[in-house]
C-alpha cells in the first residue's frame, strides 16, 4: 500500500500511514469516524476532514473499497486483488463477516438468460443477528 501511495506521487505521511493501519487486518470495515477516532490516539490533532480525504484518495488509488450496509454509513475495507464478496451484518451491533462465496453462482443463469438480462454488477448482504446480539434480540424469527 506504502508503494503504490509513492508510485502514484503521494507522499507517505504518519498520519496516511495511521489511517492504513487501521485496515490492516483483512475483514475489518470502518467509518470514516471511526478511522478518526483510532487515528486521533496517536495524531490528537488529526481532523475529520483530512481522514476523509484520504479514505477518498485511498479510494481512487484502489486501496480501498467503498461499502454500504444500508444503515446511513459508508464504510471502507481494504481492496481485494480477488473476486468480490458479500457480507453477514448484525443489525444490533452493525458487524459484518464476510461470506467467501458470491450467492449469485446460486441463481439459475437460464433465469438470467430468459430474460436477456446482462449481470454488470450487483450486491448481496444479509442482515440479521450476530451470535452475541442474537439472545439480546430476543430470538427474533423471520416474519414474527
């Protein structure tokens, strides 16, 4: 990541280097705020704006990826060099776990065609309660 950072021109700042320490383990998606808040324990003076505008940066270099769990956030993960994937999200805790297969090797490619309907992309995500917030939930059923 450092690499392609001085590859494209940018310069390698500890605040930049902060930011992408936060992603270091793969799986992990954060917010904008809550990059700020991790990087504001060693750079205090760190400001919102400028975590912003190197998610973007990090964005547009393909280090980053942009994800949207529908609940108002945008979120952020490392790129992967392989294939898209999906997620598991909580709804009470907001975690998400990564599914390692896309559903849509699933669907009847005959319904796709039938239709004449060219896949450009798509998402799949699956909402619903982690193992620890599933008993705070009160075992909730699909439908009741």
């Amino acid at each position: 990541m450092i690499d392609r950072l001085r590859s494209e021109g940018y310069r390698v700042t500890p605040q930049r280097q902060e930011i992408l320490r936060c992603f270091k383990a793969r799986g992990k998606h954060y917010s904008a705020e809550e990059v700020h808040r991790k990087v504001r324990r060693r750079f205090p003076n760190v400001s919102l704006d400028t975590v912003y505008r190197n998610l973007n940066t990090l964005k547009e270099l393909g280090i980053l990826e942009v994800l949207n769990f529908d609940d108002g956030k945008v979120r952020y993960e490392l790129a992967r060099e392989s294939a898209h994937h999906h997620h598991l999200i909580c709804l009470k805790c907001g975690e998400s776990q990564e599914l390692d297969f896309c559903p849509l090797k699933f669907i009847d490619s005959a319904l796709i065609r039938e239709r004449n309907f060219r896949v450009e992309r798509h998402s799949f995500e699956i909402y619903g309660y982690c193992s620890s917030c599933a008993g705070a939930a009160g075992n909730r059923r699909p439908g009741g």
